[in-house]
C-alpha cells in the first residue's frame, strides 16, 4: 500500500494515539456491557472481569514478538497485520456462544491490539528520544484519553439499540479505518543502520540487555506497578460505579468518562512541563503524591464503612489518574532511552513486561473487590508504595535529580 508525504507532527501524534487507544477502546466499552454479558452466560461473580483480563494477558504476550520482527520486517507491515488480528478477534467475538468463546475472542483481539500499542512507542522512539520523547508520548496520551471519556458511552449506546454484540461490531470497524489511515499515510520510520537479521540469539540478546540495563528495567518495573492501579480500577469500575456500591446506573459512563478525563489534564501539563523540569522530577513527585492520597484514603473507607460518598470516591480516583499521567510516560521515555538502537526489541520487553505483571496485579485487586472500596484503596497504596521502592533501588537512592550525564532527563 503506497503512502503520500510523511504525516505532520500533529498527524503523528493523532495517529499514534489512535494505535495506542485502540486498545483503551476495546476495554472501557465493553464495561456498560458487562451486566448484559453476566445475564446471557449466567456469570454471577467477579469472574465478569475476565473479559477486561483476558484481553490484557493475550495483548501482553503478543507484546514480546512483535517487536523483534519489527526490527526485521520494519514497522509498517507489523503494524498492518496486527490491525488484521485485532479485526478476526472483534468477528469471533460477535458470534462468541459461550463465555468461554468470549473469552478466547478476547485473547486473539488483545493479541492483535498488541501490535499497535508496541509499535507505536517503537515509532515514536524511531524519530525522538529524551524529554521530546517524553513530550510527544504525553500529547499521544492526552489525544487518546478522549477514548476513555467517550468508550463507555458508546457502549451505552450500542447497548439502548442492540445488544453487546454491536460493540464488537463497532470495533471491528475502527481497526479498519486505523489499517488504511496508517497504511496510506505513516512511512517506514526504522532507519536502515537498525534494521537487524532476525535471530532468536538476537531477541534473546536484546531481551537480556534490556534486563541487564538497571534505568531501563527499574522504570519498566514501576510503570507494571501502576499500570496494575489502572488496571484494577478498570476491571472493577463498572461493579464499584454502576451497580454494586454506588449504583449509577444509567449516569455510570459519565462518571467514568468525567475520571479518565483527569487523565487528558494531566497528559498535558507533563506534555507542557517535562522540557523545563525533566522526566525524574515530575514522575517522582506525582508517584509521591499518588502514595499519600492512597494513604489518606484507606481510613476514610473504613470510617464509611467501605463506602465513602460518591464524590470523595471520584475525587481521589481522578487525583489518581492525574497524578498517574505525570508518572507513566516518563517512566516509558526513561526505560527506553537507553535502547534507541534495539527500540522494537526492548519496547517489546517492556511492553510486556509492564502489561502482564500490570494485568496480574489488577486482577488480584480485582478479584478481591467485596462490594467496598476497601479493598481497592488497599491495592493502589500497596503497589504506588512498590513503585517508589523500585524507583529509589533503581536511583541509587537519589530521588527528584536529573542524571548530569544526560541533561535530556
């Protein structure tokens, strides 16, 4: 498929954020629909949260092939063939007869997503790195929010005129229209010295230095720790939200939506501020702040017996995701900035690796939900706490200082 001219800076970014928000779009519309999904497989449990996990754990794994091919074979037909996994998962999906078929549906759509969400780190790595690169994943992150506020909504609307089915159907229909935007429009952006003949000693090797580079697994290992916050916030929004503690109903995608929003505002100051104060000294505050907020509010979720009021609720879980946009992308730019030239490979690692342990711990969250808040609070002061442990070993004890050797962090 030919491409006319390279696509301006503000079209690279839309465009990365749409592959990167393919995969946000495939969870949170899904959540409206839970309810309809437990009732038609008699799901009467916590188990309803596979359908987000599932997708999560096949979305990882795939996360560790593509982008040593994408080393290989460059960017563009990696990225073409995972949109084509992603669209035959969305079809099985609509004719899943069983939860179990759901659930497999679920696997191949996250196994085809994968592609996207590593490919477009490796992209933006291919044309940035240091405090640009942190800048540019920001204003990626900032676009793709839109996908939170508005995905649960439009599962709500697919579900008040048809059944869940039509949100796979829906989905199906974005991976098309992201296929041909990225085929006619984004060049190959692996330059030819970093192209590499594809060897499992190779992977291997580049997986080991990824490992082996302290700055790079240290930032990966936080950022798993808080994707895990996100993850089991997600998987257990729609029973917290909708139906078990707080009862939204109707009003559930506008209280999500207004929550993920604190995640656009925050993608934006970072975008705004990484250049002035580095990478260290945002995400390492925000991290701080994350701590604190978790903190304060565990007894408060006692005192009200695990249901504090809806607003406080809101409040700290938006505080939560702003805080957490000031966190992840830098921790991403910083893991990856010394990996330029095996980006594909190590984004690879440290997609999966930040995706599966992130998955793993949101389910044990997840699946400890009693019908309180309790037992999230719990999990995000547990694992923001994690984090910072890692960051201070990662550091060397040292917190808040840019490395001197590096003036871009």
């Amino acid at each position: 498929m030919k491409h006319s001219r390279a696509p301006s800076f503000v079209e690279f970014v839309a465009l990365m954020a749409l592959m990167m928000g393919i995969s946000s779009m495939s969870i949170d519309n899904m959540l409206p629909a839970f309810d309809a999904i437990a009732s038609e497989f008699a799901i009467e449990d916590n188990r309803i949260q596979l359908v987000v996990y599932a997708y999560l754990f096949g979305f990882g794994a795939m996360q560790l092939v593509y982008g040593p091919i994408s080393d290989t074979a460059g960017r563009r037909s990696v990225v073409l063939c995972g949109l084509a996994v992603f669209s035959l998962g969305s079809l099985l999906a609509v004719f899943a007869s069983s939860f179990e078929l759901m659930l497999a549906a679920r696997v191949v759509q996250g196994m085809g997503a994968a592609a996207c969400r590593i490919l477009a780190t490796a992209i933006v790595r291919d044309r940035y790195e240091g405090r640009e690169m942190a800048r540019v994943m920001s204003l990626t992150m900032m676009v793709f929010i839109i996908v939170p506020v508005i995905a649960p909504a439009i599962g709500s609307f697919f579900l008040l005129f048809g059944s869940w089915h039509y949100i796979f159907i829906s989905t199906f229909a974005v991976g098309l229209i992201l296929a041909l935007w990225f085929g006619l429009r984004m060049p190959e952006t692996l330059h030819p010295d970093h192209r590499q003949d594809f060897s499992i000693g190779r992977v291997l090797g580049g997986f080991r230095r990824t490992i082996g580079t302290r700055i790079s697994l240290g930032y990966a290992a936080g950022a798993a720790l808080m994707m895990g916050c996100l993850m089991a916030y997600v998987g257990g929004a729609q029973q917290i939200l909708e139906t078990d503690v707080y009862g939204l109903g109707p009003l559930f995608p506008v209280a999500f939506g207004s929550i993920a929003a604190a995640m656009g505002i925050g993608a934006l100051i970072n975008s705004r501020l990484v250049r002035r104060y580095g990478t260290r000294r945002l995400s390492h505050g925000a991290l701080c702040c994350n701590i604190a907020i978790s903190a304060a509010v565990i007894p408060l979720a006692i005192l009200f017996d695990g249901k504090p009021p809806l607003l406080l609720f809101c409040a700290w879980i938006a505080l939560a995701h702003f805080f957490f946009s000031l966190t992840l992308p830098n921790f991403n730019a910083m893991a990856m900035q010394p990996l330029g030239d095996i980006a594909g490979t190590a984004s690879s690692f440290v997609g999966f690796f930040t995706t599966v342990v992130g998955a793993l711990c949101g389910l044990v969250v997840g699946q400890a939900f009693d019908g309180t808040v309790l037992p999230l609070a719990i999990g995000f002061f547990v694992l923001n706490g994690a984090g910072l442990a890692i960051v201070v070993w990662t550091e060397g004890g040292r917190l808040f200082k840019p490395h001197q050797a590096d003036p871009r962090d």
